[in-house]
C-alpha cells in the first residue's frame, strides 16, 4: 500500500500530525507512507520515522494556482497511491489528490469539498482536539462516531541527532554546564499569543539566580522580543541569557531544545516541539485554548487566565486590553516551573 498524505501548514500542527502518522504505520506497517507538506514543515517529518518521503509543496500559503495543482496531482499518479489522506480543510488542498487520481480520498468536510473527497467526515465537532480529528483520519468511517472512538492516541515524537547538536553547540559557543531554561516567546499567530517580553525577562531573571541559564528561541521576527528580554536582565545576568532566535536552523533548533531542563513558550510550533521532545513545559496560554490544541507530553503545565472574554481565538485583542495575558503575572509561571522540577 502507498499512502499520500496532504499535510498542514504549520509546525504546531505538523508536529501534532505525526500522531496520525504513528497511527497509520501501526495499522497498516508494510505501507509506503509520503507526506507533501510546505519546505519549513518537511524539516518536521525528517525527524518523523514513521514517514518514508517527504515531498516539498511548491505552492505557497493561499495560493490557489489550479494549473499547477493540476501539474502536480498528475506528476503524482506516477506513484501509484492506494489512498489520500488530507489533513488540512481548504478546498484547494483536496485538488491534488483527485488529479492525482488516487480512488480512497479521506478528509473532514471542511470547505464543502464534496465530490473532492470520496470518504467525507461531517461529524468534526465530536472530536474536540485537533490531535483526535487528525487521528479519526486513519480509521473507518463507520467506526469514527466521537473521540470516544478512537483505540490509541499516540503522541508525538521527534528524534534527536546527536551529531547536529554536538555541531549546533559548537557553532553558538554554549554549553550545558548550567541546567538550560529555554524561553519561547514569539507567536507566528499574532500578538494576543504573546506574553509580555517583560514577564518573561522576570522569569529568567529568576531561574538564573537558581543556577540555570537561559537560551531564547524563535524566527527573525521574534529577534527584537528575544533581544529585549536579556535587555531587561541585570548586567551580570546577561553573560548567562543567550539569544538564538534568528539564528537557528529549525533542525538546529529542535537538537538544542532537546537539552533544555524546562521549557517556557507561548502556545506556538516550537511550544509543540518542545512538548514532542518530552521537555519539562510550561505553555502560556492567551486568546487560544488549550482545549483544542494542548502540548501531548508528561510533564506538562498550562497556566492562562480565566477572564470572561478568552478564549477568542483572535491574532489581535479586538478589544485592545490583551489582559488575557497582561493579568497573568510571571509568577504563575514560576510556580509551575517550580512543581514540574519537583
């Protein structure tokens, strides 16, 4: 059997993916199972063992482009795949598959796509978590009435390279001599996911006066968030905050969080990295829910507030207060660290 799978679109919801992948390999373990996913996520399914292939989706994010959709789905019918599973709810995600002319084409409704998929899901409301409407995917319909459903939930992860990241330490000049506090603090999403620079500079302020240091990841755009925060630290402090947002690889990225003693981040990709490599978590929760999206690890700790107007699942406060992050102070997530440590 060859498996396509259309994959998502971001890290967060790659990384939850692989619990569909995991699924898929124990039910079916002599399959050939390819992932088509954007070239950021295919760094994601390269530490994914459960996937065999990882195809780069040319096509950005939104583009429409049906000719080339078109192109691809008939370069694809080469592969000969048995089945076609598609993660995301965009209607122009489920082309490919049907011009690859793949005959079993799984997916939730989503954009109506009737005729699109063949083997529809309508019933997405009774499966809470976004980890379970991936994981329905792989079953039945006829078996698939709720989450209640389904056998086993794996959870994600990710493998670590030793080699990279004996390499990556080398190349920023860190060690692990102190116990490693990584800090997340950026949010593709928007603003209403960011917890103040300044409650995070307090949170490391405190760790590395209990002995830890401090390692801040994130894109090029979380850069000026990152160098803020070791701004706001005491002068002899700063030696022990280290900045790599920017500055990484996302391979690079995923080796050197796997040596953190804690993590803390806002509900983002890395947050579900972090979760998938087992890390000790504290996730900061703002305008999203843990409830549909929660980091899959032991040892983890959700704090948000509870004000009446979150979650709203917006990128900007539309009431312009943020106080779903504002009013939760750094101390909140201090004790967590402290009962995760414990």
């Amino acid at each position: 059997m060859k498996i396509l799978v259309i994959g998502p679109s971001w890290v967060g919801d790659m990384v939850m993916s692989q619990s569909l992948y995991i699924t898929l390999k124990k039910q079916h373990p002599e399959a050939k199972l390819h992932v088509m996913a954007p070239a950021w996520c295919c760094t994601l399914l390269e530490r994914m063992p459960e996937v065999d292939r990882a195809i780069v989706m040319p096509l950005g994010h939104g583009e429409f482009r049906l000719s080339e959709r078109f192109r691809l789905g008939r370069q694809l019918a080469k592969e000969g795949y048995d089945w076609a599973i598609v993660q995301p709810n965009s209607l122009k995600s489920a082309l490919i598959p049907l011009f690859a002319g793949i005959k079993k084409r799984t997916g939730w409704k989503g954009e109506s796509r009737y005729g699109l998929l063949n083997d529809l899901r309508s019933n997405r409301r009774d499966f809470p978590l976004m980890v379970e409407r991936y994981n329905a995917l792989a079953y039945p319909r006829s078996q698939m009435q709720s989450h209640q459903n389904i056998p086993e939930l794996p959870w994600p992860a990710l493998t670590v390279d030793g080699q990279n990241q004996q390499t990556a330490l080398t190349a920023f000049g860190l060690n692990t001599a102190r116990p490693v506090l990584s800090l997340c603090p950026g949010a593709e999403f928007g603003p209403a996911k960011r917890w103040p620079e300044q409650y995070y500079a307090e949170v490391a302020q405190q760790q590395i006066e209990q002995g830890r240091q401090v390692w801040i990841f994130g894109s090029a755009k979380d850069l000026p968030v990152a160098e803020a925060i070791r701004h706001y630290l005491p002068a002899h402090q700063q030696q022990y905050c280290h900045v790599l947002a920017g500055k990484t690889s996302l391979h690079q990225a995923i080796d050197l969080l796997a040596l953190s003693a804690a993590v803390v981040s806002n509900d983002s990709g890395l947050m579900h990295i972090a979760a998938a490599l087992q890390r000790p978590l504290v996730g900061v929760y703002g305008s999203t829910s843990p409830q549909y999206t929660p980091p899959l690890a032991e040892k983890v700790a959700v704090v948000h507030t509870d004000i009446e107007c979150r979650p709203c699942f917006k990128r900007e406060c539309p009431l312009g207060h943020l106080k779903c992050l504002k009013e939760l102070p750094p101390q909140r997530v201090i004790d967590a660290l402290t009962r995760l440590a414990s």
